[in-house]
C-alpha cells in the first residue's frame, strides 16, 4: 500500500488479511458515515447541544482508529471531553473544523485506495 | 458451544459490521445477530441468544432508545442465564466496574484491539462454562458418594444392632 499523509490501512490489512473486497467495504463505510457524523457534530455545536455532541465524537473515535487517521485522535478527544463538560465552546468549533478538515484530507486518500483496490 | 447464538447490540454500523465479520470469521458454527438497539434486541429474543455483545452507550443514533447499561440491566434481570460481553469506546476502570457489576461477563474497550479481546473473551467464557459444568458435575458426585456411605453405615449398624454382624 501507498504511503499516505493522513491514513494509515496496517490495521484494516490485518484484519481483512489483505482482501480487498472487505477492506473497500469498510472504506466505503467509513465514507458513507464520517461526514454525518462531522455535519451531526456541528449542528450539535451550534445548538449547544453537548450531551450528544460528546456521544457524537464518540462514536467517530473508533472509526477514526479503523482507518489509521491518527493525526485526529487527540483531537476527538479533546471534543468529547470538552463537550462532556460543557466547556470550552469556542475551542469546541475549532477542533470540529480541525476534524473536519482533516478527514477531507482522508476521504481524498480513502477513495484513492477504493479506485486503486476496486 | 456449536450451538452458539450471539446478539450483536451496536449501533454504530462499521463497528457491528467488522464486529460480526470477525465473529463469524472466527466462530463459523455460530448463529450471529446484529442490532442497533436494545429494544431491537429485547424484540428478538425468541431467537434464545447464549451471548450478547452488547455497546454501553446505545444512544448515539436515536437519542431516545434505551442505553446498553440498561439493557444489560434488563437482560441479566429477565434472562440471567445470557452472557454478555460489554463492549465500550470509553477505558475507564469505573465503567467497567459498573458493567461487571452489572452482571457482565467482560468488558472490551473499542477500537483496533476490540475484535481480537472480544475472542478473548470468549474463549474466556467457554473455560469459565467449563469449570462451572465440572464443578456441577463433582458436586453431584460428591452427593452420591456422601449419600452411599451414609448408606452403607447405616446398613452396617442395623446388621449389628439386629446381630447379623458383630
């Protein structure tokens, strides 16, 4: 596999064994449910909503991981803490633009894979 | 354990997926489920699940379904003889506790390690049935033996009050 700047597919190679059907499925997955998620935590920004924004990043934070997009876990972290306290607002909209930046970043490297692999 | 039937409770759709993917992988013999809800699982419970590996939150899609805490509770209040696995995005030892506490078998935090712990603890809990269906097994032996000596005590002593002995 390629070397990419934002994703790194080590651990969805193990754990497909390197086939490239399941691994273009989770891809495709991940690329269905990521932004969803990234649009559902700024909306849930924007209301102050951070009960579910905290659960929001949550649920992003394993998917994260699946892909290899190390770059984002502290960030997502920092989401799901600061949102878990209701604190920090300000800081909040800017490590969701973080995360969102950087996933687009992503996207650009997974769909790269799914047309190399497909 | 052929005839194993396992719940899978996410609803978090890749984690289910790779979840069942893996399980099935690994466990071809057993009947695999996958549900987004804790009310979807309780609906279906006529498919007599044997294990339930079953998310702590539960709520991160529809904000009004039931949380996976308490859908354990419920689970292990109506049908205690279910084992389940909890399986959580948050490694803190006092979710954990609470879970075990709970009745859960085991706890496995999520993420790339998930999958390969969640075999762990299966195999875990297969030793764990094995221990419990020998520990049966020698107590009734145990019974027996307990039973027959008191038997043949008290044959020994009526021969010899009667004077067929002694």
């Amino acid at each position: 596999m390629d070397n990419y700047k934002k994703i790194n597919l080590e651990f969805l190679q193990s754990f497909t064994q390197n086939d490239n059907a399941q691994m273009a499925k989770y891809i495709n997955m991940f690329l269905t449910l990521a932004p969803v998620s990234i649009n559902t935590m700024k909306t849930q920004h924007e209301c102050g909503d951070w009960n579910n924004l905290r659960t929001t990043a949550h649920s992003l934070k394993p998917q994260l991981a699946y892909m290899g997009i190390e770059s984002l876990k502290e960030t997502i972290l920092r989401i799901e803490e600061y949102a878990g306290e209701a604190k920090n607002p300000e800081a909040i909209g800017g490590l969701i633009q973080t995360v969102e930046a950087g996933c687009n970043e992503a996207f650009v490297e997974l769909r790269a894979v799914i047309e190399k692999i497909a | 354990m052929n005839k194993e039937v396992v719940f899978i409770v996410d609803d978090e759709p890749m984690h289910a997926q790779m979840m069942e993917d893996h399980l099935a992988s690994k466990y071809p013999n057993f009947k695999i489920y996958k549900y987004s809800t804790g009310e979807e699982c309780n609906d279906n419970m006529d498919k007599h699940p044997t294990i339930v590996v079953l998310d702590y939150h539960l709520d991160a899609v529809n904000k009004s379904a039931r949380t996976g805490l308490e859908t354990l509770i419920h689970l292990k209040k109506k049908y205690d003889h279910i084992d389940v696995i909890m399986i959580s995005g948050q490694d803190k030892i006092d979710v954990a506790v609470e879970c075990v506490r709970e009745g859960a078998f085991d706890y496995v935090v999520k993420g790339p390690s998930a999958f390969v712990r969640t075999e762990q603890a299966f195999e875990k809990l297969f030793k764990h049935r094995q221990v419990i269906h020998e520990l049966a097994k020698y107590k009734k032996l145990n019974r027996t033996l307990t039973f027959s000596i008191i038997g043949i005590i008290a044959l020994a002593a009526i021969f010899w009050a009667t004077g067929i002995i002694g």
